[in-house]
C-alpha cells in the first residue's frame, strides 16, 4: 500500500538524536515504506523559507504538520535570503515573537507569546536540542542550519529552561556536511562602516561518504549605524559527523568574540517621568570610550547506536563559557526633555555551563497502536561569578548626547562566584498513531530537580535552594482531511520557585518550582503552495510576592491569544510568509488594587509581520519586502506608562548570476525604509528599547 505523508510522524521518535535516519519497523509494521515516502517529500514548504521538520527536545525530529504543538522552522535559505547576522534577525520577521534587545547593544532578548526569554545571565537559546552550549547572549546566524521556535511552555521536551523562561524554546539546529561538498565565500556590508567575510565549507569523506566536516567562520568590524559606535566579531564554528549503518556521532564547537565601541542600552524612566518620544535612531548616548568585549566558547558531542531494530541508545555531553568585560551603565530618563543620567561601571562576569543527558528509545505495537517511546535523563550545571566598580554619573540628552571627559574606572580586583545552579532530571515520554496515521497521541511526564546556591564575596552560601516538580504533557493531532490537521495540547512549564525575603515575616521560606499552565488548540492546513496554522492559547503563569509581610505564591499573569501563520507560494513567482498574534493579557492576581487586572509590562495585544518575495520579470531576479507592526506597550505595571505602537517597513532585492564560471547570489536590503523614530519593545523589568535606524544591507555569495 501506499503510505500517507502522516505515517511519518508516527516514527519520527524513533529518529535517533537529529533524526537522521529512521528506526527500522518492528515485525509488526514491515509493510510500511516509511523510507521511500520520506524521500519523496520535500524538506520545505513551497518558497523553501520554511522547514517541514522541527526538533522537539528529547523526541528528536518531528513533522510539523503532524506535532501536537505550533512550531516554526526557518530554513538555512530564509536566514541567507533576510542576510541575517544574528538569529535574533530572523525572529524578527516571527509574528509570535517580538525583540527586546537594544539595536548596537550586547545581547538579544525576546517575548514569545508574551513572556520574556533570554533576559538573565544564562543562555535560553538551545543548540541541537540542548541548553547550556549555544553563546550566552547573542547567538550568531553563521552555523545555523535552522532554527526553530516552540511557541509555549516546553518543559516536558527540553527540561526547565535555565533563566525560568516558559513564552517558548528557541532551537539552533547546526549546519552539517551535506551530500554535495560544499565551499561559499560571502561579502557583506552594512551602513555606516560595517564589511564582513564568510567562509562556508563542507565535505563528507570515506568509502560511503559516512565522514562530514563542516566549517563556518567569518570576521566583521567597522562603524554601525549609531553615533560613535564602532563594533569587531569573529565567529568560529566546526561540525564533525560520522553516519554509520547504526553509529552516529556529531561534534560541535564554536568559539565568537565580540566587541563594541560605545555599546547602546536600553532606557529606564524615572519615577513619575513619562516616556518621552523616541530619538533619531542614529542617536547614542553611549561615550565614545566606554566599551564591551564578550568571549564565548561551547562544545557538544551527540551520539546514538541502534543496538537492535527496535532500541535505540542516545547520549549528549557538553558546556560552554562566557567571559565578559565591560565599561558602561543603563541610562535612565530624568525628564520630558529627554535628559538622562548614567554611571559608568567597570563590569567583570563569568558564566560556566556544562550539559550532560542519555537515554533510549524503543517502538513496539500494542494491537493497531504503534508506539515510540522515549525514555530520558538530563543534568544542566551553571555557575556565575561577578564584580563590578562604580564610576561617576554622568548627564546627557536623548536628542542631543554629549560628550563627556574619559572616566579611569579601575576593574574589580577580584570576580567572586555569586551563584551555582544545578537542573536534573527524568523524562518518559509514549507516542502513540493509529487510524492509518491519521490519529497521534503524545503523552509524558519529566520529573525535575532545581538545586541552586547563593554566596557571599567571602564565598560562603548565602541562601540554598532544592526543590522538586512534576511536569506531564498530554497532546493529540488528528489528520481530518489530506490537507488539513487539527491539534491540541495542555503542557506546562517550570521556573524556579521563589525565596522569601528578609522583609518577610516568613524569610527564607523556599517555594516549589512555579509551573506554568498551557492549555491550546488549532488548526494546521496546506492547500497548492500555502499553509497555514491557526492556533489559540491560554497560559497561566504563577509568581511569587509580598501581601503585608507574607510573601507567598499568590500572584499570577494570564495570557490567552489567538495566533494565525501564513506561508508558501500563493502563486507562481510569489511568496509570503508572515502572520498575526492577537494577546489579551493580564495580571489576574496582585497584592495591589493598582496593579491587579492591568496588562503585563512590554506585551502588546497585536502584533502583526507580513513578508513578500516576487520574482520580477527580469530573469533571477527577487524583490522582497517586509512590513511589522507591534501595538503599544506598557512599561509600568500600573499602566500609567506606555511606548506608541509603531510600524517598519523593510525592502530588499537579490539576483543570482554566474561570475567566472561560479554561481553567485546578491543581495541588498534596506531595513526601516522611512528611517522611523520609535521605540521598539519594553524589557520585562520596564527598560524600553530604542528602535534601529535606516540601515543598508550588501552582500555577495559566491560558490568556489
């Protein structure tokens, strides 16, 4: 018989790590020719900016029409086409998703459905399926082959993210050596100064070409679009694979640097003060002689063997480590004229991280039930050491820096370790098909420990924390039609629980880890070129805080939303991807009547992307465009602040050619056409973000 492209899914568990190559059928199920139906898909939607698979955690690979949860997967064509530097540029075409990350500042930091990722001292962003490799604050485009986002808690998959953030999982699937060698040299340059190289090699070796090594390295530096910024970044990154009949091993290592000249922050508001409007984006109150340098270097080895036709054995280790200094402050608004004032602090931080999981994972069929089961145990460590030493405030102008004399501020004479965390854990997880395919059924539980520390200067500890929680999945996905899927799912996510106060008549009580709740449905269509996903969400986020002098777990934020994804070739020559996400969100439980059913800080209730790519009439040639909206924000919890909503338009060109005998893609795009004053997005804390100025981006390709 003929196997339909939902038969897929129901082995996609068992795809050992990566999801390579799948697991042989158990006598039971030798009739399905799962090989031959995977190779006559396609790897992408039509247009090829988006993937058809997406790494769910601990499940390796699965079908994105078919997972019972709303996932994105941008491909290594849509991250070249947009000349993304950062993976933070190609969320930003994600309606789901939105930036908090200051244009020309040291790290990218995001809000998925709501909830802010990436904000803390310890990297959210996973690499290959697992937390604690990727670089700590920007995580560079050059190695990515994809890179996915789960909209929504993950814990059930991924484990607790370390910095408690539960909007959603951002996975970097590595680039790997393909089955045609590979060797690309790109050229580019962005206003005002910036030029850079890449260099994208890879070869596969051996008698069956079971060897691959691919090398990813580039080096940028010039002036940026800002006053007085200058910025340098190297980016190193080696992948090694061996793909056996039953052993697969993968190594990854990747070293960056980088390093800025007047590094830009974003922006407190005093006390009192309303947001004033936004400056020219150009506008940077950063002195010339404060700086930034981070240094990031990580490394992950995979392995898998299939030890029989129905078991599969996996293990993963790895770790990273982050080195920054820096000399700067976070300036904060004094006044509707925009003044500011910040002190300079000369800032030392070191973060260590190390990884380690294993496990198995086995099908078998239980009467017209087929089931791949993953069992798995993991272990996250990170430690943070800190100092910093204070500099002398300094006063400035939104839409008129000054200048201001040098500061000598001398760096900290020592780094202490100020915390120590460890996350471990088990997960099991079943997934379940029948009906020819049509019906999936995943459930699972992981059982996680959060163990953390605190230390003095001294060294002593300071607090301890060992808690423990209990998370379960439970999802379905029903193929109703050959074009159209429906789903559903409730899982959760965890954060670290709370300690009470000193203030509190109940100090240094410690509180289980909060575990979010996610209950969503949708629908999942492809009809000719389109698909679409329509997805509706609610998620209830427990929090910690202070009634009277009781600090107790008795806060809350609520956000339902309503998601809707469109992408593919609407018609022949023409692409679209974009999409729009409507939030209502709310502080359902407060210990103040001024707070309590306001809408949480920096959460828009729409936002809004919408991307278009059109082959012209002239041969090979692309023009695109792009357009985001994002509705107003509060910066206070009070509502009583608030940044406008604002629009940016972008627009780009690409035209592939031959140069020498070799083919060659050009690219340019110009980001922020109207060269718009706004500001862009608000930080968690209240910190609002200056949005980017017109910016031109070149770049030529060339294979060799």
């Amino acid at each position: 018989m003929e196997a339909t492209f939902s038969q897929v899914i129901a082995f996609a568990a068992l795809a050992a790590g990566s999801g390579a190559y799948a697991q042989p059928a158990t006598p039971a199920e030798e009739t399905l020719p799962q090989v031959t139906v995977s190779a006559a898909r396609e790897d992408s939607h039509a247009g090829g900016q988006l993937a058809r698979t997406a790494r769910a955690g601990m499940l390796g690979d699965v079908d994105v029409a078919m997972a019972p949860f709303s996932v994105t997967s941008y491909t290594a064509q849509a991250i070249a086409d947009q000349q993304a530097v950062a993976v933070a540029d190609v969320l930003a075409r994600d309606p789901s998703v939105r930036a908090t990350g200051q244009a020309g500042g040291i790290l990218d930091a995001f809000f998925i459905r709501g909830f802010a990722i990436g904000e803390g001292n310890v990297g959210e962003i996973a690499l290959d399926g697992q937390y604690g490799v990727a670089p700590n604050y920007r995580v560079f485009a050059d190695y990515a082959e994809r890179i996915e986002v789960i909209k929504g808690p993950a814990a059930l998959l991924y484990g607790m993210s370390p910095n408690s953030g539960i909007g959603g999982v951002v996975n970097i699937v590595p680039k790997r050596a393909g089955e045609r060698d590979l060797a690309r040299v790109s050229f580019e340059y962005a206003s005002d100064t910036q030029a850079g190289v890449h260099a994208d090699v890879g070869k596969r070796f051996g008698a069956a070409r079971q060897f691959g090594v691919r090398v990813n390295g580039s080096h940028r530096q010039g002036d940026t679009p800002l006053d007085r910024q200058h910025r340098n970044a190297d980016v190193g990154a080696l992948a090694l694979d061996y793909q056996g009949e039953r052993l697969r091993v993968t190594l990854d290592a990747l070293a960056q640097t980088e390093r800025f000249d007047a590094p830009s922050r974003p922006f407190l508001a005093a006390a009192g003060v309303a947001v004033p409007a936004a400056p020219a984006g150009r506008r940077n109150v950063t002195q010339a002689w404060e700086w930034s340098r981070i240094e990031d270097r990580s490394v992950l080895l995979r392995g898998e063997y299939r030890v029989a036709d129905h078991l599969t054995v996996f293990a993963s280790a790895g770790g990273a480590r982050t080195r920054v200094a820096r000399l700067f402050g976070t300036p904060t608004i004094l006044d509707a004229a925009g003044n500011t004032r910040v002190t300079p602090d000369n800032f030392r931080l070191r973060v260590e991280r190390s990884t380690v999981d294993g496990g198995l994972r086995t099908a078998f069929a239980t009467g017209t039930v087929r089931h791949a089961v993953t069992l798995q145990a993991s272990r996250y460590d990170d430690e943070l050491d800190r100092a910093s030493v204070s500099g002398t405030p300094m006063f400035s102008n939104l839409y008129s820096p000054r200048e201001q004399p040098a500061q000598a501020v001398a760096a900290p004479a020592t780094v202490p370790r100020i915390s120590a965390t460890t996350l471990s854990g088990a997960a099991l997880a079943d997934t379940m098909t029948a009906l020819d395919g049509r019906l999936l059924v995943m459930l699972g539980v992981r059982r996680q420990q959060v163990e953390s520390e605190n230390f003095s200067a001294a060294g002593a500890t300071t607090a301890r924390y060992d808690r423990r929680a209990t998370t379960p999945m439970a999802g379905a996905a029903f193929r109703a039609l050959p074009w159209l899927s429906v789903y559903a799912n409730r899982i959760e996510g965890l954060s670290k629980g709370d300690t009470a106060p000193p203030t509190a008549s109940n100090a240094g009580e410690m509180f289980a880890p909060y575990r979010s709740r996610q209950n969503e449905v949708g629908v999942k269509l492809e009809r000719g070129g389109l698909a679409g996903t329509v997805s509706a969400f609610r998620i209830e986020k427990p929090s910690g805080q202070l009634t009277g002098t009781v600090y107790g777990v008795d806060g809350e934020q609520r956000n339902r939303g309503l998601e809707l994804a469109l992408f593919g070739e609407g018609a022949a020559g023409l692409r679209l991807t974009g999409g729009a996400t409507f939030i209502d969100a709310e502080l359902t439980r407060t210990n103040s009547a001024a707070t309590r059913g306001k809408r949480p800080v920096g959460v828009p209730a729409a936002q809004a992307n919408l991307g278009v790519e059109w082959d012209a009439g002239v041969p090979a040639l692309t023009l695109t465009g792009s357009v985001a909206r994002t509705g107003r924000q509060y910066v206070n919890q009070a509502n009583t602040k608030d940044i406008p909503a604002w629009t940016r338009i972008d627009l780009g060109a690409r035209y592939r050619t031959a140069f020498a005998g070799r083919n060659m893609t050009l690219r340019a795009a110009m980001l922020n056409v109207a060269d718009r004053r706004f500001w862009s997005g608000v930080a968690s804390y209240g910190a609002i973000v200056q949005g980017a100025p017109r910016t031109v981006m070149l770049s030529a390709a060339v294979d060799l």
